[in-house]
C-alpha cells in the first residue's frame, strides 16, 4: 500500500467511526444516569480483569516502562478512576435551586477525540473511555502508532464489555490505521465536539490549532524541592519511588532536585544510600548526549528505560542495583539536557544557597519547559509551603509525596486523571485533573426573579419625559446604579 493509499484509507476509516459514534451518542444521550453507571462499571470491570495482559503487551510492543507498573496504572485507571466518579451525577437535572430559581442541565459535548500516547497507552484508554461515557460522549481513539495493538486490544475488551452493558454499538471505538493526516481528520471533522489530546508537544499543538474545543496535556518537567524542615529519608524515598515507578513515563515525575546549600550534604548521601547513582562530570557528558533528540525533543532511546538498559546504551559502567542516574547541574535552557523533561530514571540535581534562590530557580526551570503542569516540595513547614504555593506556575504544588502517584491522584485527594491540564499557562483551557466534569456543559434554566419597574426604581425619570441626549443618559445612569444595587 503507498503512503497516499494509507492516508485516504485512514482518513475514510475516521469519517465512518464518526459517523458511528454520532449515532451512538444520541442514543447515549437519551440515556438515565442507573444506565450509563452500569456501563461504566462494566467498562471498569473489564479494564479491570484485563490489566495484567493489557500492560504486558503494552510493554513488548513499546518498550517503555515496567510491566509490573502498567498493571499498578491499568488498575488505578479502571477501578480507581471509577470509585472516583460512580457516584457523581452526569445525566439530566443535576440541579434545581427554589431559592435562586436556576435549575442546571448536564449537556454531552457529542463526539470527543481521544488521542493516546506510547507512555501510558491502555491506561489511558481505558481512563477516557470512562469519563467520556460517564459524560453521555462516544469517544474515537487515535492511537500512537508505536502502542497500536495494545490500543486495539484495550478498545476491544472494554467496547465488548459496554455493548453487553447497554452501550450503544460504536460509542467507543479506534482507528486501526493510525496516520498523521488520519488523526487531523478526526480532529478537525464538523461533528468532533472535543479533543482528549495527552502525548508530544506536536500533537498537542495539532489539537490546539485544529479549530474544535480542545483540552491538551503540554509537557511535565516538575522539579521536586527538599526544603530544610523536610523529613529527608522520606522525601528521598518518595522521589526514586516516583522516578522509578514505570521507569519514569509519567509525566508528573520529578525531573530535578533542588537543595538548599546547608542541607546538600545530607541529600546526598541519603539518595546514595537509598541507590541513586552521581555520575561523575565525564559520565554526565555522555549520557546528557542521548537525552534529546536532534529536532530538540526527547529521545525515545531513553523514554521509560532502566537505568541498566541506559548504562548499556550510553556506554556507561554503573553500580549493580542502581535505581537512578544523577547529573548535577547548575544551568537551565532549552539547549540544557538535563534542566528539561526526561521520561527516565535520570535526574538533575541543583544545589541554591538559600529558600529564596530555591524558589527563583524551580520558577526559571518551569519557565524553560512544564509551565502550568507540577511540581513537589518536601518540607514540614505549613507555612513555607503556603508561600512557596503563591507563585509557581504549575497547576499541581504536590507535598510530601511522589510526584507521579501524587500528580494523577493516586497518592493524593486530587481527581484519578491520566491527563492532567496545565491551566493558561501551558496552553490549556484548565487546570484541574480532567474528568467528567470537564466533558459536559451545563444549561442553566432561569426563571425570571425581577421586573423592569423593580429594576427602575420609583425615583427614576419617566421614559415619557426622555428627549434629550442628556435625559437620555441620566436615565441610563439611574438604571445602572439601580441593577447595581439590586445585584449587590
Ligand atoms: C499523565 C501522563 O503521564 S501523560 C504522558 C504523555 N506524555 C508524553 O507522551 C510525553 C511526550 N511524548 C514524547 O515526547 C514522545 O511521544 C516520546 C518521546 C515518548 C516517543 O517518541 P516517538 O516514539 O518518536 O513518538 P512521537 O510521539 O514523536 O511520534 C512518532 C510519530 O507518530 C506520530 N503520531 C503520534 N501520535 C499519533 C497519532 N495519534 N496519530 C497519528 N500519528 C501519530 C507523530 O506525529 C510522529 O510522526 P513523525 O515521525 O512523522 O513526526
């Protein structure tokens, strides 16, 4: 088949799922709340019941990560995700006020385009499968085409589990031919409502330009901060827990460290202890040139690799048993490896003189990449954290735990989301953990509280009397002020 054929063939198979899903959705649309829950429940149970040959072989087929950790996200984005959302309310009347006389509708956005990245790529699925039915959506996949069959294999167990639940035939669906021109089908087709857009930057874009509503995941690059009051051997263990964990593909993981001056010593030594490995100045040169790629982008060599398996690339001797690779490092820029987000066990390791220069750099080293995404401080001081909280510009301060359990609400209170929006910032439209919420409108119904004399007032001149330009505009005045009051 020639690249032309592909394309016409990919773009072909996007208008027909649409066409599908659309029929779907309006069946979906009409609905009760008891069943779309039940078939949320069955698209969870089968996510469920499949996550351990579901992160199998989305580890063959990418090579990133660790399988034992995709069944941990496999899990979390089908069972966590769904005690997370069972019990909102998303279909009909979510509202009825007597006292402010507004009563509010939830309205499914329509056909929602799921883009899904080679990192997480069954979890993810599984995840906006959920909150795009618990919303009343269809969704339409587009796969990354290095995580292809997983994908397929991911749509298939949880699309057959919804249809026996109730689902509309063709609510949940996947391109099979996965092509660039494709995918800007699916994005920029008249009856795509909203794109669900977690991957590269390019993508990213693509789906910020594509003219329909998008909400899009920019890239992570959250520095993790050990103050002076931080309990250290926790704070450690929390970031190679994250680090580790599936190698590294989450894109809320720590990127750097930052210490204060007096407390160096102190960091070191504990991240030795607990397996990280400092590379001297030389080994710190060799690997940094295999971080990027030559475009600037990031090398998916390294992408969710042990650091074994980096060590053998890169030419490196490590230690037996090391867990992560350190490089200290005092720049930051586009042009500096190590300053920016690396989807690895591999970290920079900054050292400040003092809180206040902690601060700056954490704010200069998201400024370069991971503007409105997250970061983590380690410290047992409330106070400090409420300050240190005013002015990053991330949409996640995460405290005292790891970054990557913490950031996608595993590890913390916040909504279970494997895509995470990065606020004004970093180009999204929100901040929050995406969930259904994200995925429906609202109607608002409103009665009718006020009449125009009310709002006149008893003192304001007569409209009989209104000639002049300067009646005119005192009348005005007298109304503005008087709605003013009356909102106030
Ligand atoms: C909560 C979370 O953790 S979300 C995590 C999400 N974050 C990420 O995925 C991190 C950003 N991703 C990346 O930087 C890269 O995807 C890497 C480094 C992981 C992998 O890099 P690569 O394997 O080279 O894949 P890359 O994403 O660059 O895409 C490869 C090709 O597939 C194309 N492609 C990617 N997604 C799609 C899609 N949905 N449909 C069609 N084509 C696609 C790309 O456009 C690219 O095409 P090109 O080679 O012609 O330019």
């Amino acid at each position: 088949m020639t690249i032309q054929d592909k394309d016409l063939l990919s773009i072909q198979e996007v208008r027909d799922l649409i066409g599908q899903a659309k029929k779907a959705q309006k069946e979906l649309a009409n609905m009760s709340q008891e069943q779309i829950d039940a078939i949320c429940e069955a698209i969870a149970k089968a996510g469920y019941d499949n996550r351990v040959k579901l992160a199998q072989m989305a580890h063959e087929e990418t090579g990133f990560g660790i399988w034992q950790d995709k069944v941990v996200k496999n899990a979390f984005a089908s069972q966590g995700v769904l005690e997370a959302i069972k019990d909102m309310k998303t279909v009909g009347v979510l509202s009825d006020n007597e006292e402010t006389k507004v009563m509010e509708v939830a309205v499914p956005v329509g056909v929602v385009a799921g883009l899904i990245p080679s990192t997480n790529p069954t979890s993810t699925v599984i995840y906006k499968a959920l909150i795009s039915i618990k919303a009343g959506n269809s969704i339409v996949f587009s796969p990354h085409p290095n995580a292809l069959n997983s994908i397929l294999e991911t749509v298939k167990v949880i699309e057959a589990a919804a249809v026996a639940a109730g689902c509309p035939a063709g609510a949940i669906s996947t391109m099979k031919v996965p092509t660039i021109q494709g995918t800007d089908q699916l994005m920029k087709h008249q009856d795509t409502s909203l794109i669900l857009a977690t991957g590269g930057s390019a993508m990213v874009k693509a789906a910020y330009s594509s003219g329909t509503p998008a909400i899009g995941v920019g890239p992570g690059n959250g520095p993790a901060f050990i103050e002076r009051t931080a309990n250290i051997p926790m704070a450690v263990k929390h970031i190679l827990d994250s680090k580790t964990f599936d190698n590294g593909t989450i894109c809320a993981s720590e990127q750097s460290i930052i210490v204060e001056e007096n407390s160096r010593d102190e960091v070191i030594a504990e991240l030795k202890k607990q397996g990280a490995y400092f590379l001297n100045a030389k080994e710190a040169e060799q690997l940094e040139k295999f971080i990027m790629r030559a475009n600037g982008t990031m090398n998916p060599q390294i992408v969710g690799k042990s650091v074994q398996r980096i060590a053998a690339l890169t030419g490196l001797s490590i230690p037996e048993g090391a867990r992560v690779l350190i490089a200290e490092e005092s720049r930051v820029g586009s042009k500096i490896p190590y300053s920016r987000e690396k989807l690895a066990p591999i970290l920079a390791f900054y050292t400040a003189p003092n809180w206040s220069a902690a601060c700056e750099l954490s704010i200069d080293i998201l400024n370069h990449e991971g503007a409105g995404h997250t970061m983590i401080i380690h410290s047992e001081d409330k106070a400090v954290i409420r300050k240190f909280a005013l002015k990053k510009p991330v949409s996640r301060l995460l405290v005292n735990t790891p970054g990557a359990l913490g950031g996608i609400g595993a590890a913390t209170n916040l909504m279970p989301a494997l895509t995470l929006g990065c606020g004004a910032v970093g180009g999204s439209s929100t901040s929050d953990n995406i969930g259904p919420a994200n995925l429906f409108n609202i109607r608002r119904v409103a009665y009718g509280v006020r009449e125009l004399e009310e709002l006149r007032g008893t003192d304001a001149p007569s409209t009989a009397t209104v000639a002049t330009d300067e009646n005119k505009e005192a009348l005005i005045n007298v109304l503005v002020e008087k709605v003013l009051a009356q909102l106030q």
